[in-house]
C-alpha cells in the first residue's frame, strides 16, 4: 500500500522576495495524515492559512497566487512544483512575510531543503486522484488536456516569438529522479522590456539575472548562457507540476498543455475536479509496489 508524506522534521528556506527584494524565509513543517498542503503566516495574529487548492486561486498568466480574506501570496508554483514530483501528501508552509523567496528562479533551492530533512511514510493510504476520462480545457490556441495515464506525465508545447526560444516540446514521465535531473533546475524567464515594466510599477525588486533568464532582442543576457538547450519548456513543465498541487491530492493521469499558463491550468484543475464523473478516488497496493513510480 502506498502511504501518505510528509517531511521528517521542519526546514527553512531563506532568500529574497520577488517583488519586495526584501528578504524572505519559509518554513516546511511535516503535517498529521489528511492535512493536506496549507501555507500560513506566522507573522500575522492569529497564524492564518490558506488551503493549497483550485478553489483559493487568482491565477494570472505570469503566476500562481493564493488568496484568502486574510492575505494573498504569490508565485506559489515554484515551490509547490517538488511536491507534486515527490507526493508529498501533507505539508505546512509558513512564511513569515508577504513572499515566498524566489530562490534561483527554478525549484532548486526548495527541493534541496525537503531532501536535506528527508520523507516520512504515515499511517494513512494515499489517496490519488486517478483520471478515467479525458478533461479538456481550452482558450483560443491554449490548450490542456489531462488523459488517463497510470503515473503521472507531462506533455508540453510552447512557442515564442523570440529566436532564443521558438518552439519546444518535452514530453517527461514525471518521479523523483526525471524531476530532480531534469525539471528541478530550470528557471523562470522573461522579457527585459517587460522587467522593465514591472520595476516602473514598483514590482520585481527582486528580480535579477540570480533568479531568472532575462532575454533581450539579442538573446540570452545570463553570462552562464542556458542551464539546459530548451530550459524555457522544462520550466512550464515546473510550473504546471506546482499548480497541479491545487487538486488537493496526487494525481494519476498525463496532462498535455500547448501555450498554456497558470490561467488556463487553474481552469483546467476546477473542470477537472467539478468533473467527478471522469475520475475517482483510487489507493494503489502491492500489486502496483514494482513499478515506484507512483
Ligand atoms: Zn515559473
């Protein structure tokens, strides 16, 4: 039977905000069976929280953010996405301020804490979200599918107006080793003009080429030059892992996104779990055991 997750004991994670370029702390503690993923925080009274879920997301094209009457927290994805790859089942999340550190622009500096403590089995069976049917979710040339799939793999297209990136595709069935080799370190990117834009509004202080590819007319301004030739899909790839956390549990299933962005995944997450007649509720055994994949 496989169990349910959690980390073995807290871990920190330090850094700057994004947008604040103030620094930033978050704290991972393990949770009891059947918490599920929260973020809190810990600055404020009364420690508020918010479930990590579709339902709590005001997702724009450029992040995920979560939202409660308490307080809003952006760019969730980065730090969410080892988790799916992991299952991690139950977490809390604390922060002690508005942002989660940026980190490197990849999930990198996250999955480094959660591997330095370790995983926990609990006492609970997980509970996978496993997909019998596709769902389909689309807007103009965006488009997300989830299929049926017995694992958990991603599928992703997308295609830029910019000679450094163009179009690309990957295709990767998603466990703890393909994510760590060949998701985990790809960065965040974008556009100096629009960095630009952003500081002029007073937001990515943050923002430097430490934590994020920045492209001009000319192409990559990163000294180091690319940590992989098509980093740009891989982080797509980062990213959906991190909003499919929102489902609330594991999935099984193989997501295809062409052009799509946190808008059109947290779109894809709500069809997908108001469709209730497309999947169900599934624990795996010991006949699935030599796969370890799941
Ligand atoms: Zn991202």
């Amino acid at each position: 039977m496989y169990l349910q997750r959690t980390i073995r004991q807290r871990v920190a994670v330090d850094g700057i905000g994004l947008h604040t370029g103030e620094p930033a702390r978050i704290v991972f503690r393990p949770a009891p069976p059947d918490t599920g993923i929260y973020v809190l925080r810990g600055d404020l009274p009364g420690t508020p929280s918010i479930r990590v879920h579709a339902e709590n997301v005001s997702a724009t094209s450029l992040a995920t953010t979560l939202s409660s009457s308490a307080f809003s927290v952006s760019t969730v994805e980065h730090c969410l996405s080892a988790l799916a790859a992991y299952r991690i089942d139950n977490l809390y999340i604390e922060l002690d301020g508005p942002e989660i550190p940026i980190g490197d622009g990849s999930a990198k500096t996250f999955l480094d804490a959660l591997l330095s403590v370790g995983f926990v089995e609990q006492e609970e069976p997980r509970r996978y979200l496993y997909v019998t049917e596709p769902v389909f979710y689309g807007e103009g040339e965006k488009h997300a599918y989830v299929v049926p799939y017995s694992g958990l793999r991603v599928t992703c297209v997308i295609e830029f107006a910019h000679g450094a990136i163009g179009k690309q595709r990957i295709d990767v069935d998603i466990n703890e080793t393909s994510f760590a080799r060949e998701i985990a370190g790809a960065r965040t990117f974008g556009f100096l003009k629009d960095v630009e834009a952003m500081r002029s509004r007073g937001l990515a202080r943050g923002g430097s080429l430490d934590n994020a590819i920045v492209l001009d007319d000319q192409g990559v301004m990163n000294p180091g030059g690319l940590r992989f030739a098509d980093e740009f899909v891989r982080h797509k790839v980062l990213d959906a892992l991190g909003d499919l956390v929102t489902l609330g549990r594991p999935l099984l299933g193989h997501v295809v996104l062409h052009k799509a962005g946190h808008d059109v995944m947290n779109k894809l997450a709500r069809k997908l779990l108001q469709s209730t007649d497309r999947w169900r509720e599934m624990q795996l055994g010991g006949e699935y055991a030599w796969a370890g994949k799941y």
